[in-house]
C-alpha cells in the first residue's frame, strides 16, 4: 500500500514522462525501440499521436499544433480546415491567393462566368447581379438591360496563405498567420 502511494505522488512531477495520448507511463523499452516521439514539450507513443479533430492517428508525419489546445496535436487536412477560411463556392479552403468580391472570398479558380463557366481574368473586371458573376462580354450579350448591375474591378486581390506545415514540429511552430 505505503509504495503505491509514493509513486502516485511522485506521478505529478514525471507527468512529462507520460504519454500525450495515453497517458500511460514511457517504458525505457519503448524509448529504446524508437517508439516514442518528444511533441509539444512532452513525450508521445508514436501510435498514440491522434488529430484533437478527426480523432484518426496522424502518420504521414505532418503534425500541427491545434487551435483548441496548444498540447494537442492536429492532422494536416484538419488544420487546414479550421485556420484557412472557405471559398464562397466550392466551400473548400482558400489556401494559397484567393479574390475578395463584395466581401465574399473565391478562389482565383472558382471565380467563373454564370454563363460560359469560364474564369474571369483580374484585368477585364466583372458584373455581379443576385450573387452571380459575369464576365463583361456575357454580360453585355445576355444580361444587361437596364443598367443596374454593379461593375467591379476585383475590390482586393488578397493572400489568404497563412502557412504552410513544414514536416513534424517540435512544438515550437505556433499556427502563424501572416497578413
Ligand atoms: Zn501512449
Ligand atoms: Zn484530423
Ligand atoms: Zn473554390
Ligand atoms: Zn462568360
């Protein structure tokens, strides 16, 4: 009884020593059969490294430090989810350069003609009406009438890269965003 209670004492200092995952004791074996891992100041099971997100294990080495818990690890795919934000049209994330139009984020792929689908290039500008994107020579030919439609010139061309994973951290690369 007397030697269990000292080693719960004595498990508070060495939390360190125990698995981010498990939370189970790292065994010298396991140190010495190169299972373990140091990750975000403490030491992993290598198996037990699992995304705080998609809960799946994390093995194409690409770990990042979540935004809901610094300690906590986060795959790529699901980190690129919940930092980068999402095109209005495909929801997918805008990671590299995106368009602002009428403060709705594109990306410079999806910002295409309603009419010929085409994407519209950032030098000949557009029409929006009812949420639709036309390219002027569409626009000209099929839609104008009366006049109302807004012409914009691509208010803002806008850098939605906040970074870019670079292999496993150390737990020393904090999510920075670059504006
Ligand atoms: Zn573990
Ligand atoms: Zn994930
Ligand atoms: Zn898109
Ligand atoms: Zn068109």
């Amino acid at each position: 009884m007397d030697q269990k209670k000292k080693m719960c004492s004595s498990e508070n200092k060495l939390e360190m020593l125990n698995c981010g995952g498990c939370k189970k004791r790292i065994l010298q074996k396991e140190v010495k059969a190169n299972l373990v891992v140091l990750l975000f100041n403490r030491f992993w099971h290598k198996d037990h490294i699992k995304c705080v997100y998609c809960k799946l294990p994390i093995s194409d080495g690409r770990i990042l430090r979540s935004k809901v818990d610094s300690s906590k690890p986060a795959c790529y795919a699901c980190h690129i989810q919940t930092t980068h934000p999402a095109c209005v049209v495909c929801y997918l994330p805008v990671i590299e350069r995106g368009l602002v139009a009428f403060d709705r984020l594109f990306h410079i792929d999806c910002f295409r003609c309603a009419i010929c689908n085409k994407t519209i290039p950032q030098r000949t500008g557009f029409y929006e009406r009812d949420l639709m994107l036309y390219d002027p020579s569409c626009y000209m030919l099929y839609i104008k009438d009366d006049g109302i439609d807004e012409f914009g010139i691509f208010p803002a061309v806008r850098s939605a890269l906040l970074d870019r994973p670079s292999g496993v951290t150390s737990g020393v690369n904090n999510d920075a965003s670059i504006d």
